[in-house]
C-alpha cells in the first residue's frame, strides 16, 4: 500500500457500509483530503459504526464487559472528522450510469436519491439462516451483529434453562460454545461435517473434536438439523436432525455467511462464484472506474491457490478499506490478496491455519506431500511447555510450501504467521529449514515445531521426486 | 538443507566438542552411514552430552528442578548410537596436514593422537572472564557450563547473604538477574553499556530498564567493574566501579563469551574478525575439503548486512550441526546464514529483536528510516491484552526491512518472527501492510503491532524518498 496526496475537485465520495471496510476507507479518505476537496458520505442501515463482530462470542461469553468495547469509533468520532454519517439509512439501488444511491430513512421510510463521484460497496456478509421450520422461534440466534448479540445476551438472562445448542462448528461455532461454556451451559455442538473446524483437514480436526470433548462440550458430527422444535409458547425446544433430538434452551446459529451482494448484482456489477464481488488488485470493481469494494462482500485472490475466494474477516476488510481510501482519496495503493490465515481458540486450545488444506491443493491441480509432526510449545524442560501438532503441505518435486495447520495450547495460534510469510514469499519446505527464529527455552524448543514439519516435509519431497 | 545417502568407505570421522553442534553433526553422520561404513569418534572434555546451556538460567531460577532435565542426549545414548563418545577427553593439538589430532585423558594426563579422514570442530565458546582483581574469588561465577549452573546452586545453598550482582546486561545477564530475583536475591545489574540489552538500541534498551526496575532488580548502567572485593576469608564480598561499590555475597559474570578456538588458530586454520572459525556455505571450513566446523565457535553470515558476526545460540549450533552431519555423511546441505533473530525474557517482559540496530545500519553504510509503534498483543477490548513497543528499521528508498525490535509482555517475543521471515525474504515494510497474519481477537489487534510499524516505516520511506 502506498498512497500520495492529490488535490481533490470537490467530489463526493459516497460510501455504503458503516462498519470495518467502509469507515477505514472513509477515514483514509478523509486524511488525504480535505473537506472542501472531497465530500464524505456514508451509509449505515444500523446504528453502529466500526464494531469488530469477531469480539461478539467474547462479549456474549463474559470476557468483555459490555458492548461498547467492542466499537473502535462511534459515529460521533466519525462525524468529527468530517465524516457525513447517515445512521439507520439503508440503500437500496445502486444506479452506476447515473452515479446515484437511492436511499432510504429505516424509520420514516422517505426515500431520496444521493449522487456521487467516487463510490465505496462496503456492504458486508449475510448470516446463512437455513430455510429450516421453527429457525425463527424465540430463542435461536444468529451471532453477526451487535443487535444479534444484545438479543442473545437478552435470551440468556430471562432463560432459566442451562442447554445450549450451537449449530455449525466453524469459527464461530467453537467460539461460542466456548462463551456458552463460560456462561455455565451445557453445549452441545451439532456439525454437518465430519470433524469440527471445516477449515482444517479432518484428521487436524479430530483433534479439535478431542479437545473439545475434553472440556466438556458434545459434539455432534455428521449431524445435518433437519428443523427446530418449538414448546407451546413457540419458544424453541430443541434441534432435530435425521437421527434425534437435541433438547436446547437456547439455540445458537454459526453457520457461516454469504456476501452481501443484492444491490450489487441488482446493478449488474461483477460477482464471482461465490456471490462476492470481483475487485481489482487496487479494490475497484472489475469494468468500474469510480467504484470500489472491500470487506466482507468480495472475493479476494487466494495467492496460493491462485483462486478467488471469500473470506470474511475483519483484519481483511480494514486493509482493503485502508487500500480503497487511499485510491478514492487520490493515492494508490493494492492489495495483493491472501493466503488464507486464520486463527481461534477454543477455551485454552488454540487452533490455527495458513494456505491450503489438502483438498483445496487437489481442487487446483497440485500435487503435495503431507506431513504431521508433534512437538511442544516451549523448550520441554520449561515450564508449562505443552504439546502443539503441526501439519504441513508442500508440492511434490519443488518443495513449495502450500499449507500449515497448527493445533495446541498456549503458543501454537500465532506460530502460523512464520507460515504465512513464507507462503506469501513463495519458499520451500527446504528454505524453512534454516529460518532464523527466535529461540529461548521459554519461547521454543531449539527446533521450533514449525521447522521440524519443515525438515519432514523437505525430507519427504526429496524422497518421493 | 539436503541430503542424500552414499556409501561409506569405512572412513573415519572425528569430532571435537560433545554439545550441540557436534552431537547433532555425529548423530546426523551416523544416521547417514551404518558403522561399516563409517566410525565416528566424538572428544568431549567435559562430563556432559547434548545439554542446553540456555537453560541454565532458568535451572538456577528454580524453574527447571534439575540438570538432567537440560541433557537432551546422554552419553550413553549417543554410545547406543555407534558413536564412540569419549568424555573427559581434551584435544589438545590439530594437525590438518597429517589428519590427526592430539588427546589428553584429563584424568590421567595420557596423551595419544588419533588419525581422520573427516574432522568437525565444535569447540564452542568460553566466558569472558575479564582479568580483574578478584575474579576467581569464592562467590563469583559464570554460568556457561552445567558445572558452572551447579558450581552457582551450591554456592547459593550455603551463602546466608541475599544480594547478588550480575556483572553485564545482554541476555545472560537478564535471564540471571530473573533467576536470582525468583530465587528471592536483591539483585543489582552492573552494566557497562548505557541500557541494558545493548542486542537492542538504546531506545529499546531504557523499556528493557524500565521494566527491570519495575521488578525490583536494582539496574546500574555506564558502570564499568574495576574489580571484586574479598574479605578476610577470600570471598567475593563486593564489585566495584569507578564510582562505588556495590555490597554482594554473590556475583555472576554474564558479560558474553568468544569462540574457542585456540586449536584451530594454532593448526592455521582461518578465523574471522571476532575470532571465529570461517567456513563456506556448506559449513566448510575455507579451503580445508574435509574439516567443517559449526556452533559457537564458526562466524555466520549475516544476511541483512552482508557481513560475518558471531552468535552463539543453541538454535543456530542444532542447524549447523545437522548441516554438518548431512555433508561429513556424504549428503548436501547448506546454512544460508542468519539474520540475527533473539528473544529473551525477564520475569514477564519479554524482548525480541532480528536484523539490524541503527548502529549495525549505520556501519555497513544503510540509509534508513526508523519507526517505533505502540500497539497490545490482543484486541484492546480482551482481557489481559498488554502493550508492545515495536521498532522498525526500513531502507532508505528501497524501503527494504532491515530489522525490527520488539518489548511487552506476553505475545510480544515470538511475534518477532513475523519480521525474521520477511527479513530472510527480503521483503520491504509496503510489502509487509498487506501479510495476512492471524488475526481473531484473542491473539491480536485487528492490525497485527508488526503490521501497524510496517505502515508507519512504508509511509515514512514515502515521504522521505
């Protein structure tokens, strides 16, 4: 990212979206140019502005005290800078030809149209609400707003009962059958798939499953809920899936979300097959000149797989807001893309992934040696060393690392970003090898484990070509 | 790092130093060649195998109950092995024209030679032992060797008097001055330098101080020791400095160590400017086809300077060796270099640095720009989230990363990494805005410290290119 300052034209700059990518670019906007260059208009059909949705779970699980932490910038603070902030207004067309937005106010319902120069589709992602009988009774949850986790805050305290059931064991899903834990419930986690943690290979989520199980939370595999149950109140009871019943006092959805794309494709821009929009390596719309798009609603390139892929995670959308205000803002800037790291934890187990799972590497045509290695978190004569297992996927013949899945305690989440950068510069299993890591006997064993899957997987390349 | 098998011709290798470099060299030969193949005889003039001295700190702190635990290896496994260890036995001469080295039995004082056909060398480094009034008093120790840790316990055990002084302030000296205050001493740090970790520039080094203050260790810098004070008995009852004295019933010399390589500088074999071994990429001793040399006791290319450096570290002497080993067993392997990564604590505070300081830029003749960034190791809104100061050092135009320096408390040391890959990459701090490093709130800021130093060095190098 690089940006520099131009003189403005006293343009507007109309942004949809209030929360990471639509408000970093307005800010970054903002910075480089003055009011009088550049006017800033942003949407939000909430009430909030820059929250960070992945701090719900920790919220809702009693780690943070209230839910005002979770906003990194009110809409005053925007306003402040000059900002022009529309709360509670939600577009509804997008009209490209005559660079306008149709408006319209969530609680008078007068609808007006606000042309702009420049354009910023910060819209974000939808939950995946399944078309399921009673998945809209009092008492199940989706986890994506701050709306979502007040109402489920709310259902906790005026709910007697202690059973919790989460549906999906993705991201979301272990994390808030980690806060249900804390709050004191009895959770049971009902997963589609085969082992939780999809964004793993199996055999790494396995170990998830275990641990999971170790801390007291059921957990339900192979498991599609076919509807929810609702008691005489209409209040649900329990979820359903082919085989039983899993009675539930509270119902927790973590399924996943889908771009939110519906103005978008209403206005014929350019989705992939994802149903995210297509950007280009500086953000802006594919075929579109004056408009850009970030966070949560686009597909971004996956550098390994040198596919598009959707990725919904804050720490994207604030770099492509970063990258967008820099270019609607006069300045240039590119985002590259990702090589899909991802880090979260589940009580005190930590759970980590860069780069390709198996799968992925045989959907694109790479062929791969696999390897899985045990070592442990710091010298194992420190103290509290506890045991972290490593897996790594490099190609067959050039040794080109593709992937890193890391599971274990203290220690093991962060490990993956020394995957990550070596992924990102392209090197070998065999490069690894002699990474200069930091090494004391509180931080590492003499290997850090991520070197030891690296000798095993250079050793299994040189073997196998 | 490669290797591949060939077939012996019944040589025999010889190894001088039994820790790690030469350990992991004999075991990586043997691993290579069955004993028809090739004999191994390794000299070591110790009592010890394989041990980590960077855990004698934390052996003394009481953190790591007893030595054993610090051995990774013991002699007799090693003898299990096929390798013909031989303890208590000192090489006393090197006779590269005549492949054969002189031994002494330290014990018995016999002398005989022993012929090779391939030679390793890791003799690892001694202690500065400044020649000050004193220095061998009772009460005064180093701690290099697990003799010296347990010389250090006895003394500690009979020694009624609480304070102790650790003469110097790099990574020994503060892993010293933690044990001792765990072990409940008043300790006093008498540092030459002008803050400690003089690993770190001084900016980084007063956080160091600080924190140590913050500790209760007593930090006394621009102090040079002009000698020990001993009482009626003998021992060591005080340091002293121009300025004053400084009262102690026990002193630590942590003031660093250099290589060991008497044998080698009297047999002409080439040492470098810090009196290390040179060797070739292959860890070849130059212009000797059978002598590799590795550990504490060779000079290592630093990569970011371009220049030789001596770093003794555990972690460095485990790659040598394995390189070592694959060669002298007729394998391929390499060592590309360091780029100069540590990490260290002291109590909670942890400290990390790779690349280049200033000065180091400066030396080499680098123009750069230089940033340094508060951020927490966590999403500000989690629980236990903790400050960390970042420094980065960016090139001068380029914009290329030349090193990173990083003090907090827990997430802070090994997030230095991050940078130890990129530095090995040769990326530049744009380049780095855009990793895609974990991010879930519980391990990070939704833009990673590291990447927060990156943006603030890209855009200083823009601004000032």
């Amino acid at each position: 990212m690089s940006m520099s300052r131009t003189r403005g034209t006293g343009e507007r700059l109309v942004v949809i979206g209030g929360d990471a990518a639509g408000m970093s670019a307005a800010s970054q906007a903002r910075r480089l140019n003055k009011p009088d260059e550049l006017e800033i208009v942003a949407f939000e059909r909430g009430n909030f502005t820059s929250y960070s949705a992945c701090g719900i779970p920790y919220w809702v699980g009693g780690d943070v005290p209230d839910r005002d932490r979770l906003i990194a910038r009110t809409p005053e603070e925007h306003r402040a800078r000059d900002i022009d902030l529309r709360l509670r207004t939600e577009v509804t067309e997008l009209d490209p030809d005559g660079q306008r937005v149709r408006t319209r106010d969530v609680d008078s319902g007068a609808e007006s149209w606000t042309s702009y120069d420049k354009l910023v589709i910060a819209t974000g992602a939808r939950p995946i609400r399944p078309d399921l009988p009673g998945v809209d009774a009092p008492g199940v949850h989706g986890v994506q707003t701050l709306d979502d986790g007040q109402a489920l805050l709310d259902t906790l305290a005026r709910t007697p009962g202690r059973r919790a059931v989460v549906v999906g064991a993705g991201y979301i899903g272990v994390e808030m059958a980690e806060a249900l834990i804390n709050r004191g419930y009895e959770v049971t986690v009902v997963n589609r798939g085969s082992e939780p943690m999809s964004t793993l290979d199996p055999d790494m989520g396995r170990l998830v499953h275990e641990a999971m199980e170790g801390l007291g939370i059921t957990m339900v595999n192979d498991a599609e809920v076919t509807g929810l149950l609702t008691d005489d109140d209409g209040r649900v009871r329990a979820v359903t899936t082919k085989d039983r019943d899993f009675p539930a006092d509270v119902v927790v959805l973590g399924i996943g979300v889908r771009p939110e794309t519906t103005l978008a494709r209403a206005a014929g821009l350019p989705l992939g097959a994802h149903g995210g929009l297509l950007t280009d390596r500086s953000m802006r719309v594919r075929g579109h000149e004056n408009i850009w798009a970030g966070g949560d609603c686009v597909e971004v390139l996956d550098l390994v797989s040198g596919q598009q892929r959707h990725i919904p995670l804050g720490t994207h959308a604030n770099k492509h807001g970063q990258v967008i205000g820099t270019n609607a803002g006069g300045g240039y800037a590119t985002f590259p893309g990702v090589v899909g790291t991802a880090v979260s934890k589940v009580c005190d187990l930590e759970i980590a992934r860069t780069g390709l799972r198996e799968k992925d590497a045989h959907r694109v045509g790479l062929r791969f040696e696999t390897v899985t290695i045990e070592s442990t978190s710091r010298a194992g004569y420190y103290p509290n060393s506890s045991p972290m297992t490593v897996k790594m996927l490099a190609e067959y013949r050039t040794g080109r690392l593709l992937g890193v899945q890391i599971v274990g305690r203290e220690g093991a989440g962060k490990r993956v970003d020394i995957a990550a950068v070596a992924l990102t510069a392209g090197m070998t299993a065999e490069q690894m090898t002699t990474l200069d890591l930091g090494y004391a006997p509180p931080f590492s064993p003499v290997w850090d484990p991520v070197l030891v899957a690296a000798r095993k997987a250079a050793a299994k390349v040189r073997e196998t070509s």
